[in-house]
C-alpha cells in the first residue's frame, strides 16, 4: 500500500463502508486528520503528502476501533456541544444537537428570570454539557450538577477546568437519596435515561454496545427517572420555578398528562430540529416573590 493521503484513504472508506458505518467517508477523514494532525479540510489539498509509519499504524489502528463500531467520539477523545470542546468517554453520554434546545429553552428562562443569582441544578450531568453551558451562556447562575457516576463527575469537572468555566458544584448523589435538605432551586434540568428496555437492544452498536446504560436507558419503559423528577419537582423548586427535562420519541403526551395530575403549571413541549417533540417544560405556580 502506498502510503500517501490520498491512498490510504479509499482503503480506510471501504473498510468502514463494509462495517456499515454511517458516513464512512467522513469518518475516515476524521480520523485520518486526527492521526496525522492535519485539519480534514486540508487533506484533499495535501493529497500527496506521505504518511509516516507512525501515523499510518495510528490510523490504521483508529479504523479497526470504527470498524467495530465504536463511537467517533469516543475514539477521538472529544467532542463539540454548543460551541464548547468536551472530553468524552465510556462513562459519559456522547451529547447530542437536540439537547441544545434544552440549554436553549433554559437560557431563555434565565434570562426572562427577575431573580439576580438563580439556582441551578443538573441532574444527571455525565460531561457536564448542560451544566458547563448554562454558566458560560448566563454566570449569574449558580449551578449544582449531580452524577451517580463517580467518572462521570470527573470528567465534567476536567471538562470545567479544560475550559476554564467555573462556579459549579459537582455532586456524585442518587437521585432517589436524599440531596439538599432545605435548598431549593428556580430551575431544574435533566437530560434523564430515557429509552425504553425493549427499545434499548434495537439501537445501533455505537450506542448499545459502547455508550453508558447507566445514562441510556431505565431499564424499563423510559420514563421511572422522568417520574420522579416530576414527583420531587414540586418539592425542589421555588415558587415560580420551572423544570426542563429532555424526553424520548413518543413519550411527551403521557408526560404532559402525568405533570397535570402533579400539578405543575404552564406546561410546554418544544420540538427537535427533527420536530420531534423533545423538552418538556413546566412550573410550580408562583406564590410569592423573590430578589
């Protein structure tokens, strides 16, 4: 095999192409700039350029793991959420665009909000995208972001220091032991394992075999954390606070019902950048106010 750019790479293409990966050209491109550290762009450009031995074992290493389906992200270490680099790994979640509308419709609130330092918790935090972007985008907040995973709380605090976002209050907790006794927060925000068990081993092999179950599924009908998170809503949350939680396809009708009977007000579901219905929102009903 030669062992320039523009011939290692149809090689790398195929392999992938025949392992069923999506965007196998791409992938090989990504991981071909990510072995010999030249941006992707660049690499049609600089065709000619040999691969050094090195660089060729490290890619050729990289496209097996792909291959076996691993995720991209995982294999490269990192990967981008709004607009922030994180650090990913099997024991976070790889963030995904539709939990962008969930920081977004969060940011709205926050910025809508008469309170000077609202209290913010995440619960479920894995990398910490949630968090680490609610207080870059609004530093007046002060943001509590909880894990059952010890990993997971340290790779979202690396993630902080990486990108030098600060103010936030990690906490390997349960959801179902006692947190905060006595403390309260104006807005809630979850992006919860959400996929149903049966749904759960149809996925595709990155997801199933590689991503944390912890952080994908209840193993059960998808909706026990998203249960009781509305049960404990009521008692979290201020007078006027709001709880956004990210739901899976096809959930948001029997969710908006099961807030009903809790009682939570003004109840809104936004959609994806698919239009699937994805954040749900609601609040406790204001009764007194606060500076």
């Amino acid at each position: 095999m030669e062992t320039t750019i523009e011939s290692v790479l149809p090689w790398a293409h195929e392999l992938l192409r025949e392992s069923h990966v999506p965007e196998s050209l791409l992938n090989a491109e990504l991981l071909l700039a990510h072995a010999t550290g030249i941006d992707r762009l660049r690499l049609r450009i600089e065709g000619k350029r040999e691969v050094t031995s090195g660089e060729l074992s490290l890619f050729s290493s990289l496209i097996r793991r792909r291959a076996r389906r691993e995720p991209l992200q995982y294999i490269v270490g990192t990967t981008e959420f709004m607009g922030i680099i994180l650090s990913v790994n099997p024991h976070v979640l790889i963030p995904r665009p539709e939990t962008e509308v969930l920081v977004e419709r969060a940011l709205d609130l926050l910025r809508a909000s008469v309170v000077d330092h609202p209290e913010v918790l995440d619960v479920g935090t894995g990398s910490g995208n949630i968090a680490l972007s609610i207080r870059r985008f609004f530093p007046a907040a002060r943001v509590t972001a909880t894990d059952i995973s010890d990993r997971a709380i340290e790779t979202a605090m690396q993630n902080g220091r990486m990108n030098r976002i600060d103010g936030i209050d990690f906490q390997q907790v349960d959801l179902f032991s006692p947190l905060f006794p006595g403390k309260k927060f104006d807005l809630i925000l979850s992006n919860p394992p959400y996929i149903p068990q049966a749904e759960f081993e149809t996925l595709e092999p990155e997801v199933r075999l590689y991503e944390p179950m912890l952080a994908t599924t209840d193993e059960g009908d998808g909706l026990r954390l998203i249960r009781a998170l509305l049960r404990i809503g009521l008692e979290w949350l201020n007078p006027g606070g709001s709880m956004l939680l990210e739901l899976g396809h096809g959930q948001a009708e029997t969710v908006v019902r099961e807030a009903e009977q809790h009682g939570l007000q003004d109840i809104r579901v936004y959609p994806d950048f698919a239009g699937i219905p994805r954040v749900f929102s609601a609040s406790v009903l204001q009764t007194e106010s606060r500076g």
